[in-house]
C-alpha cells in the first residue's frame, strides 16, 4: 500500500515537472529516462505488494473456512456420540455393536474434544455387561478390545478405575473372565478368572491397576494334565482362592482397604515360594498342597525346614514332589 502510493505520487510528480518545465523538451526526456528505471522498479514493487497482500487474504479465508469446517466436524462428531449413547441403550447386540463403531469413530477422529468421554463409555459398557464371554457377544468384546487397545496406541487411556462386579449370565455354568492385553484397571469381586501369560504380564507391568477380593484363580482343572501358573500373590489380593496355581511369592501390607485377608490354596505348587511373614501361611488355608524336592518355600526369618515343619503342623499334607510341576510364567507365549 505504501509503495503504491509512493508510485502514484512519482508519477504525479513527474507529469507535473513535465508539464510545467520550462526546459527543451529534450532535456525533459532526459529527465523522464532518469526517473524511468526508479518509476519500474516502484511498479514492481506495487506487483509484490499486491501478489502478498492477496496471498495473506487468501490464507486468511483458508484458515476460516478450515476453522468452520472444524467446528463442523466437531458438531457432526457430538451428534453421533450422542447417538451412539442411544444404540448402546437398546436391546439388540446388533444395534449395540453400531453404536461401540461410533464411538470407535468419534475417539480416533483428529483432535475430537469426545474422544476421551467415548472410551470412558467404552469401558462402562465392558464393565457392566461383556465381562464373561459367549457365543452371542463374543463379537461385541472383540470389538470392545480393538477399540481400547487402538485408543491405547494413540495415547488416549482411560483415567479411572472401575467396580468389574456384573454377575454371570447363568449360576448353572462355571463363567470366568479373562483379562485382555489393554484390559482398562479396575476391582474385581467374587469373580472366576482364568490365569494365563497374559495375566501374569499385566500384574507385573501393572501391579496397581487391579484388585481381587473374593476371587477364584485357577490354571487347570483336577482331570486335565495341568501346568500351573505362577504368581505373585500380594495386597492386591483379598480373601481368594487359588487353584492349581504356582505360587512364587505370597505377603501383603497391613494397611489395606480390605483389613485381615485369608487365602485358601487348593493343590497348589509352593516350589521356592518366599513367604512374607508366619501369619501370612498360618491365615491361609491349604488343601493338598505340594512342593518340589529340593526347592521348599521359605518364610522370612525361618529356614527351609522350619517353613515346611510349620506348615506341615497347622495344614497338615504338604507333599513333598519327586518331579517338578509345570509352569507358566508371566514370560511364556
């Protein structure tokens, strides 16, 4: 703009020197070729000016229609959680997976301000209905997974931990629930659950996203020839049973929501267990547990032998293995 109004005044500077000069008008043309070059160079100026000058109005209008169309987008991507919060209410698991696609939709969309509030809703659903596995919801868990461990990858995790108390859909069946890779924390109580790898990993990359009350651990039935899990049975841990397990370490905290914890240990493996303290063993009870020649458990404070005498005298048999038990450890595929 100032050199356009630079050019306009040489210009016009020019043609009055031209006009009102009273020099030959040779020597006025040679003052015109004097000034010519500065008069070009002022009106190329202007041809920058102008080309910047619309260059920045043009971004200007780019950048607020990207910005209403953001603000579009942000409006199309709360109506369809809102409507997916409808799906998910009705009976139909067809209607249901629609509605867990829209939120899947909704948290991975760029920059959604839902995108947070949708998982959560994720992880509510999981929590309060696709628990135990069957063949009618199957499909609804996958999709439930998928979506958590996709959010998971994008940074996006859920900042709550949640009560996983829904009941089993039939007290005829024996229904366990199996904890996922990216399974959102929580508490679990009076709840069936399957020990596997994957288990073991979580509890140990992340000891404190869950808690057990009440809960039954098993690896293997009585029939089957079984390999049993080894764990770390910690404060995490309230008034379960374990069967079938390995255990590899058994003490917990004296402060603790739950107060007194009693376990109960049914044929269970206690090769090289380190036992916190006596109470820890003596609360417990103990069912035909055993443990392998050469590799007895040991309470802190007492040697191998009077960890297994003291055993021996309050729970009775404690078998002495001549083979060691098969193991799954938290490292197995």
């Amino acid at each position: 703009m100032v050199a356009a109004i630079l050019l306009v005044i040489g210009m016009v500077g020019l043609a009055v020197y031209m006009l009102s000069s009273s020099s030959p008008w040779a020597d006025r043309g040679h003052a015109m070729q004097v000034f010519q070059p500065f008069l070009v160079g002022m009106a190329g100026i202007v041809t920058l000016c102008t080309v910047v000058w619309r260059g920045l109005i043009n971004e200007a209008q780019a950048n607020e229609q990207r910005r209403q169309n953001d603000a579009k987008d942000m409006a199309d991507v709360g109506l369809l959680l809102e409507k997916a919060t409808t799906f998910l209410s009705d009976e139909s698991l067809m209607k249901r997976g629609v509605g867990l696609a829209m939120l899947n939709t909704v948290i991975t969309t760029p920059k959604s301000p839902y995108a947070q509030y949708a998982l959560e809703t994720v992880c509510d659903e999981l929590a309060a209905r696709y628990l135990f596995e069957t063949t009618d919801n199957k499909p609804i868990i996958d999709q439930i997974r998928a979506i958590i461990i996709a959010a998971d990858k994008r940074g996006i995790r859920t900042t709550r931990k949640r009560p996983f108390n829904q009941r089993p859909p039939s007290t005829d069946f024996s229904f366990e629930i199996k904890i996922w890779e990216g399974f959102p924390p929580g508490s679990f109580h009076k709840q069936t659950i399957f020990v596997d790898a994957t288990l073991l990993r979580l509890l140990r990359r992340r000891p404190n996203d869950f808690n057990f009350h009440d809960c039954t651990f098993y690896t293997a039935d009585e029939a089957s020839l079984y390999v049993m899990a080894r764990m770390q049975i910690n404060e995490r841990f309230s008034d379960c049973i374990f069967k079938y397990i390995s255990v590899e370490t058994l003490g917990w905290s004296s402060e603790t929501v739950w107060g007194k914890k009693t376990h109960q240990f049914d044929r269970c493996d206690f090769s090289g267990a380190l036992i916190s303290s006596e109470d820890d063993i003596l609360r417990a009870t103990l069912y035909e547990c055993c443990f392998e020649r050469g590799r007895p458990p040991q309470i802190d404070g007492l040697s191998h032998e009077e960890t297994v005498d003291l055993i021996r005298s309050k729970h009775g048999i404690f078998v002495e293995l001549e083979q060691p038990v098969p193991i799954l450890t938290h490292d197995q595929a």
